[in-house]
C-alpha cells in the first residue's frame, strides 16, 4: 500500500499579494538596521506571536515598531482596536497603505515617534517585534504603566530574553532579572532564529510573555531600583562592597539628609560627620540582616526586600 504523502508547511509568504508587497519593500526601502528595522517576514511564527497572546475581541493592542504590518494585518483580525506606534514615516505610510480598503482600516491608528517618547493610551496587551537598543527601556515603561497591559508578548534578542528569565546563581542572573521577576511573570515561548527576519539581525532571537503581577508589590519602584543598581554594580563581589563607593555615599548622605529634613529631625550627635553616620547605618544594616558577605548574583527577591526595608528602618533611601 502506498504511503500517504506527508503534508508541507511553507514558510513562503500566504498570497500573491503578499509576495507582491515584499518585492515592492525590497526595492523602496533600505532598511535602517540602527533603528532596529528587521522585518519578520516568516508567517508561521508571525501567526504563533499573534496566537500567544490570546487576544480578544473586546480588546485594545498595543503594537511597538509594526514596520511594515505583518503582524498588525493578524492583530486586527482579532483586536477590536491596534494602536501602532511607528518612529519611521516611511513604514507609516506602507502599514497606511497595506490596511487600506480593509477592515482593519478603521480599527488601527498610528502613533508617529518614539516610543519612549510618547504618552500611551490604555491598552490591554502589548505586542513586539522589539527594537534591540530600547528593550529594556520598554519592559520598564510597560511595568510602570498606570494601568499595565494584562499580557505582552515580546520579541528580543536571545540573550536578553535569557536574562528577563535568569535565576539566582545563574551566570546571566543580574539587575534586570531581579527587578522584572520583582513585578511581573516572565515564560520563554519560542526561538526564533535570524533568518526568519529581512535582513537577517547578526543575533538569534527569542519570545517572551510578560504578565504583571496582580498583586502589585508595596514598594516604591525607584526605591527598589535604586537599591538594586548599587548591590548589582558587581554581582560577584560581595554587597559591602558596592556601598563602599564615595559616589554612592554622597548619594545616599543626600537622601539621609534630606529625610531628616521631611521628617523635621536633627543630628542624633553633631560632633560626628553625616559621612560616618551614614557609614556607620550601612553597617548596621548589614551585619543584622546577614548579608554583608553575600553576592547580589546569588541573592533572591526577600534577599533584597530585607535589606531595603532594614534601610529604611534607619533612615536611608535610594531615590
């Protein structure tokens, strides 16, 4: 008996119009690689992006660097809203144009700038092909949102992506595997690899889904930032040493100072200099928590949430 062929999945674009479309981008655009323009053109993985985030339709898609649509064209079908911020004019018009006479034309509006720049409307899920050069900068504007996106889905290089995932003791664990797990869930959901793209970018790339935690932590986030940036100076060494720096204790002699002066107290005794007040309350601080000898990279969340709130006990701040 003859055997049944086995059925091909092509990851050549779905229509003639398509291939139409990409030809045409071809010979117009030069694509600015410094703006981070690497066109997924892959529809399987276009699709599985689309997919993950699990869109409703009462929902409002948040999409950052749309370029030239290939992922909006499959949001709008299921989105009952896109907002599609764009820095380059030129993939403005090509994403205008591509909508036009569909019905998704009158579900997307356009944002002309940079996204760090720009005040966002509510939205419900984030979706991103990522510019490499503000990955972070964007993960902490989603985080501190007013109203954070239920879920975004996002795509960045893989080593970034390794460390958003990164644990204690793990070689890529650092200040921002720290400090996203501190306020959101983080799961890998696929590799993507770097021929998948026009051009194809000189790294390998990975998805992620980012879920901000509904119950939001009590703490200040440039508080905890700050402490994070200070004991993650060098995360092999031990965390007295990052508070040994004379420009972090003039920062922190600041903050001291201005606490006492928000709080209308003075000087328990003025014969000794703010520098060994200060010195003297990092100390303190950590020898009772234990921590002094440890290392941040191998420290975890109520690691860091001791020592921040033992801080604050005695008065120093970290913003």
């Amino acid at each position: 008996m003859a055997k049944a062929a086995k059925k091909k999945y092509s990851t050549a674009p779905t229509s003639a119009k398509q291939v139409a479309a990409e030809k045409h981008l071809s010979s117009v655009f030069k694509f600015n690689t410094d703006l981070g323009q690497h066109i997924l053109k892959n529809p399987l993985v276009a699709q599985g992006i689309v997919d993950k985030a699990n869109i409703k339709p009462s929902d409002i898609v948040l999409e950052v660097g749309p370029g030239t649509g290939n992922l909006t064209v499959r949001i709008l079908e299921q989105a009952r809203k896109v907002v599609a911020v764009e820095m380059d004019p030129r993939m403005a018009a090509e994403l205008t144009k591509r909508v036009h006479g569909t019905s998704g034309e009158k579900k997307l509006e356009i944002l002309l700038g940079d996204f760090m720049k720009t005040d966002l409307p509510y939205f419900d899920i984030c979706i991103s092909n990522t510019p490499y050069q503000i990955s972070s900068p964007l993960v902490f504007k989603l985080i501190n949102q007013p109203n954070p996106p239920r879920v975004s889905i996002l795509m960045f290089q893989r080593e970034f992506a390794l460390r958003l995932l990164a644990r204690p003791g793990d070689s890529l664990y650092c200040r921002l595997s720290a400090n996203v797990q501190m306020w959101a869930n983080v799961t890998h959901i696929m590799k993507v690899g770097r021929n998948n793209f026009r051009p194809p970018p000189q790294v390998e790339s990975s998805v992620v889904r980012i879920e901000i935690k509904t119950q939001r932590p009590q703490v200040d986030f440039n508080e905890w930032d700050g402490l994070l940036r200070i004991v993650f100076v060098r995360k092999n060494r031990t965390i007295s040493a990052g508070f040994k720096s004379s420009t972090i204790l003039q920062i922190l002699e600041k903050n001291y100072k201005t606490y006492l002066a928000m709080n209308n107290q003075m000087l328990d005794d003025e014969t000794v200099s703010l520098t060994d007040i200060v010195k003297n309350k990092i100390e303190t601080v950590l020898k009772e928590t234990k921590l002094s000898d440890k290392r941040a990279g191998k420290c975890d969340q109520n690691d860091f949430l001791k020592l921040l709130f033992a801080f604050h006990q005695v008065g120093i701040h970290f913003s």
